[in-house]
C-alpha cells in the first residue's frame, strides 16, 4: 500500500506551485467529467468560501442535477479528490482547486 502525504502539506504544495496545482486539477477528472463539473460548479455556486457540511453539499448539488443518488456519489467522489479542506465537521471548498476550475471552466 502506498503511503499519501498528509493533506495539509499536499495543500500547502499546492498552493505555493500553480503549475502543479493545475496539474492536480486536472487529475481530479472535473474537466472531463460533465456531471463531476456541474457538481462541483453547483458547490462553488451555492457556498463561496462559507463552511457547509456533506449533507448540504449534497442537497445543493442534487438540486442542481435533480438526482439525490448521483448528487451523493458526486459529493463523495470529490471527497476522495480532496477538493475540500476539513475543519472539523465543517468542509470549505479548496480555494486553488477552486481557482483552477474557475479558470478553465
């Protein structure tokens, strides 16, 4: 099993190079993936940089694409992604990532 840096200085590194903070956008399929985008849209729409928990993100995006069922999957796909930065119960949309969806969408 391969061993991830930690979240926080993955972030970190993320920020300080755009290079590689496009890059990573990139992976996150968001671009590629029309529902993936749509959602991740809907969050950035709705919550700006407020907090918000899982459960609100997932109503605001099946509000958006009228399915609750894809709207979780989607939520937690980009969970997996770290598109979020965790505090506590409270997620808040990862700004570079943000940024990079922004600046190609």
């Amino acid at each position: 099993m391969q061993s991830h840096p930690a979240h926080g200085s993955h972030l970190a590194d993320l920020r300080a190079d755009r290079t590689q903070a496009r890059v990573f956008a990139e992976a996150t399929g968001v671009y590629e993936d029309q529902l993936l985008a749509a959602g991740y849209r809907s969050l950035t729409d709705e919550f700006k940089d407020g907090l918000f928990d899982l459960e609100g993100a997932v109503t605001a995006v099946a509000l958006k694409i009228d399915d609750e069922d894809e709207a979780r999957w989607i939520v937690d796909f980009l969970d997996a992604l770290q598109v979020f930065d965790h505090a506590d119960t409270q997620l808040r949309l990862e700004p570079v990532l943000r940024e990079c969806v922004a600046l190609n969408g």
